[in-house]
C-alpha cells in the first residue's frame, strides 16, 4: 500500500504475505477463537463438570467449524464488538456466545471463558503464533543453508588467499569458508528447533484459584495439560503468574538473533568477496546498478539483507529483553510489545529472501583468485618456520620474520632460502613444490565433514 508508515505493510508487502496468516490481528483473533472452543470443549468432556454437558458429535463438529471457517470477514465482527466492550478478549468470548446462540449450544453458554483470565487466551494464542511464524521462516532458513552447503561443494577445492586482520593469511579455499557459514547457521537451526513452546491455562494468579472454587474435585491441571499439549502441540508450564512468564520467548528471540547474526556476518563477507573481485554478479537485463555510473552492478540484496537482519535483531532483542519482565504478578507492558512479534518475523523473511536472491546471482572468478595467490608468496613463511622447528633450526620465526616482513617476495625468493636451508630430502623437497594455491591444509576434506 503506497500509504504505508511500516515498509512491511508498504514496499516489502509482496514479501512478507505468508506472514500475515501468521502475526496480523486477524491471525490472534483466530488463535484466540481456537483457543476458547478447545477450553469449552475439555469442560463439556470432563464428567466432574455437570452442568457443562458432554456435547454431540455433532455440536462439537459445529463448535470447530467456529474455528475453521473464521475468516478475516469474522475477525471484523470480533473488533465490532470491542468497539463497545474496550476489551479484545471479552469480545472475543461474545462473538462466540453469538455464533451458539439458537442453537442446541446455547445452555452451556456461559462456559466460554470458564475460570479463565485473558491471558489464559493469549499466551496460548502468541504461543501458536511464534509456532506459525517459525515454520514460514524455516523453509528459508533451510534454502539458504543448502544454497550455502551446495557453493561449498562446488568450489571446496578453489584455493582462496585468506585474510586475517585484513592481511595476506595462509591459504584456504573457498568452499570451506562457505562451509563455516552452513556449519554456523545449521547448529542455530537446530538450537531454535530446541525452545520448547510454553503455555499456561490455570487462571488470574497462576493457581487455579476460581476453577478450585467452582469445582474442586476436577482434575484442573490434567484437564488444562489436554487442551495446551495434546489439542495445540505446546508444552505446559505450571510455574506462572497471571501471565506465562515469556522466558521461553526470550530463548527463541535469543535464537534467532544468532541466526541473523550470522547471516550479516555472511552477508559482509560476500560483499567484501565481490568488492575483491573473487565473485562476480550475474547481470539482470534491464537492471540498474547505479543512477550514474552505468558499468556498477552493486552488491545490493547482500546490503538489504544485512539492513533487514539488523532491523529484525533490534525488535527480537528488545523483545528477549522486556518480555520476562513483569512487575509483581502482572503488569500490561508486554501487551503491546508482543504485537511486534511479526515485525522481527517480516524484517527476517525480506532478509532471506534478499541473501537467496543474491547467491543466485554469484559467479566465481577464478582468475582473480590465482592471481592474488600468486602475489602471495610470503605466506609460505609459516610452513618453512614450522618445518625449520622440527629440524631444530635456531630460530626459526626470526629468520623468517627477517626475509619476508616488508620485503617483496616471490616464488624465487623462497625457493632459494629453501635451497640453503639443512633439512631432510623430504621435507626440503616438500616445500620446495608447494605452492601458496597448494598450502590449503584439510580445507577440501573439511567440506566433506558438513552434513
């Protein structure tokens, strides 16, 4: 939409649409509405609960039905109501007294909402909404491990000048510092897959009081355990006050920071790859590199991504920061900040999107690659010294610091040091053939170890 504050809801609005079935206002109307059927169908099958009769195979049908075809037409309906009452979740509980009413239903009415606190609803509800939301970004994630891990593959064995300090390093190879990055962003996948989904459905303080009050001889947890881990695939956390305490959510905000993290940390490196000439980018007919210098192709979905991920880290790190924290039993501040959830969400998904759009543009130039290494001789001075150490040369690091610091040095340079140097035929004859593209160590054999 032209008129858009948020990029999200304006430029980037095409990018981020899966999110929207996931973070939006018609998304927690709809988990809430799930929510409360699921609860008021645990008290119509709990046989210590009478006047909350079991329900017919039929009614309950009628009941999901609520759920299944809420639509955002139905969700307009719910912000009807809270136009009036000045609260979300008690809308949320008329509208379904409305959808009951005239029917068979309508006598246990008055069970919608039993014993519960709003954020018996909610926590429940953003908790299905970080499960929606992981499983759009997890696709992308997972494009752009493989798209990473299957570059390392093809150029495992293309020797790479590495630079430590920004300075001339020991050699490496292409594939392996790309498989650093697989390696990195595969652990923090599975570290997010890890934080387990919490929820709590046990009342105003967390005790179960008013249910107690009502009904003691109901099994309250076991009931409450039904509806959070077998009907919405969460895991119960019987530790809370009114609200659940959202450590969880820090955990998995924590999480995803690494993983962008990460991916900026990827998106540098390429960008500075390119800027070195060690890749090109494939030409987009009728693109334009720059307003005024018509050869430029700039490395530009490197630059959105690393600008979206550190956007998504500044919401996800407020998040992790604020969400635990609660005065006393309640207070109302993680209300509003939780409806900022998508917002990490959205800025993350442009960023994958930007980084797989700029590793489909990639092309290695290998000419550039062995021409810097061939400019890089002095790099050998490591394995001579190393090698100058086992024979027991005197000083070793010296005399090459003396040879090489400062100095030009070539391929003749260090083959006649070489030459004059006391040490077994082997290894003279070792150092002799290597060359700055051959000193690459177990680089290749370490791509093979990435699963």
């Amino acid at each position: 939409m032209i008129t858009a504050i948020s990029p999200l809801d304006g430029r980037y609005a095409s990018k981020v649409t899966e999110l929207t079935e996931c973070f939006s206002e018609y998304a927690l109307l709809r988990n809430r509405v799930k929510v409360e059927v699921l609860w008021l169908l645990a008290l119509c099958a709990e046989s210590g609960i009478p006047e909350c009769r079991a329900v017919t195979a039929d009614e309950e049908q009628f009941l999901r039905s609520i759920v299944e075809r809420f639509t955002p037409a139905e969700a307009e309906k719910i912000k009807a109501i809270e136009a009036v009452t000045n609260h979300d979740v008690k809308a949320v509980e008329y509208y379904i007294k409305e959808q009951i009413a005239g029917t068979s239903l309508e006598n246990i009415s008055e069970f919608i909402h039993f014993a519960c606190t709003s954020e018996d609803i909610n926590n429940l509800s953003h908790a299905l909404m970080l499960k929606d939301g992981l499983a759009a970004l997890l696709p992308l994630q997972t494009q752009i491990i493989d798209g990473i891990h299957k570059l390392a593959v093809q150029f495992k064995d293309v020797s790479m000048l590495a630079r430590t300090h920004g300075q001339t390093a020991s050699p490496t190879t292409i594939g392996k510092e790309l498989a650093v990055f697989a390696a990195r962003l595969q652990k923090q996948t599975g570290n997010i897959a890890k934080v387990e989904l919490l929820g709590k459905l046990n009342g105003a303080v967390g005790n179960f009081n008013a249910h107690l009050s009502a009904y003691p001889q109901v099994d309250w947890v076991s009931l409450a355990k039904g509806v959070i881990e077998t009907e919405l695939g969460l895991i119960q956390n019987l530790f809370t006050t009114q609200i659940e305490p959202h450590d969880y959510m820090a955990e998995m905000f924590d999480a995803l920071t690494r993983w962008n993290t990460i991916l900026i940390d990827f998106n540098r490196d390429i960008w500075t790859y390119i800027s070195m000439a060690y890749f090109g980018q494939k030409t987009v007919k009728g693109e334009i590199g720059s307003s005024t210098m018509p050869h430029k192709v700039n490395p530009i979905d490197f630059e959105n991504s690393e600008g979206n991920c550190g956007l998504a880290n500044a919401i996800f790190s407020h998040l992790s920061q604020k969400l635990p924290i609660s005065r006393l039993q309640r207070d109302l501040t993680d209300s509003t900040v939780l409806r900022n959830m998508g917002v990490g969400f959205g800025y993350s998904m442009i960023a994958y999107s930007s980084t797989l759009k700029g590793m489909g543009k990639l092309k290695l130039n290998e000419q550039k690659l062995a021409a810097d290494l061939d400019q890089a001789w002095e790099v050998l001075a490591e394995p001579i010294q190393t090698v100058m150490r086992k024979a027991g040369i005197e000083k070793p690091y010296e005399k090459l610091k003396e040879l090489t610091r400062g100095n030009v040095i070539d391929r003749a340079t260090i083959r006649a040091f070489v030459e004059n140097l006391e040490l077994a035929a082997e290894d003279k004859q070792r150092l002799l053939e290597m060359t700055p593209a051959s000193y690459i160590g177990l680089a290749p054999q370490i791509v093979d170890w990435l699963k």
